[in-house]
C-alpha cells in the first residue's frame, strides 16, 4: 500500500444525503481506503416526511416472531445508519467486504483525534448540489 492510501479520509456528514454519501464512501473502502466520517447526526435524507417514517416503521416491525433478541437489529443511532447502509453496499459476507467494513470508523459529533483535522465534503452527495431547492429534506 502507498502512502496516500494508508492515510484515513476524513468526511464531515454536515448537509449529506444517506444514501449518496454511503455509495462513496463503500467505493472507497473497497479500494482499500481508511474512511472516517464525523457528524453523523446532521446527514439527510430525501423525499417526503410521512413515506419515509412509514418505510423505517416497516422496517422495525421486522423481527424474530419466536424470539425478537435473536435479531435482526434496528439500529436507531445515526452513525449506526449510516454504517448499516455502507454495509448494504458492500460484499460483507466475503473476506474482502469484511476487510473493507473494519476500515470505516463512523461518530455521532467530533471525538477529539479528529477536531483538529482538516474535514472533507463530498460535492456529488451535497444536499444543497444534488437536490433541487423545493426538494424535501428530513435530518435524522
């Protein structure tokens, strides 16, 4: 590996989109990039209010019938979301979709390593450049 590859890619989630942002980021991971993404709490996701609080409601109800601990689980935490949908994007039942997901690190704020970094945006998953203005738009 060079250099330039050993060195994490550090991404503000600030005025994201989920979905956008969550195929960048799986790309990078499996070329073998380290990505950390911070502020989770202020990604975005498009469309209308009521379709997408009845989609995660289905999605809730979806459970063990005998025994609901067993799974699947319902992450509520931002970051959480945003790495269960990276992982919907990668192979992570392989070797390699496993080697990719341990080199994203996702946070809920700024832990200190990373507040005095310099952070990144990503212009194609920007909700203010991919959505028109009339768009809809709901924060976690």
């Amino acid at each position: 590996m060079t250099d330039l590859s050993k060195k994490a890619i550090l991404i503000d989630g600030r005025g994201h989109l989920l979905g956008r942002l969550a195929s960048v980021i799986a790309k990078q991971i499996l070329n073998g990039r380290n990505v950390v993404v911070v502020r989770c709490e202020d990604l975005q996701l498009s469309g209308h209010f009521f379709r997408n609080k009845i989609k995660f409601l289905a999605y809730l109800r979806k459970r063990c019938n005998v025994n609901p601990a067993r799974g699947p689980f319902h992450f509520r935490a931002p970051s959480r979301m945003l790495w269960k949908a990276v992982r919907g994007m990668v192979p992570h039942k392989t070797k390699r979709g496993h080697n990719a997901l341990k080199q994203l690190k996702v946070y809920e704020g700024i832990p200190p390593p990373y507040d005095r970094q310099k952070r990144l945006c990503v212009p194609i998953a920007m909700r203010q450049l991919c959505l028109r203005p009339d768009r809809k738009v709901r924060h976690f």
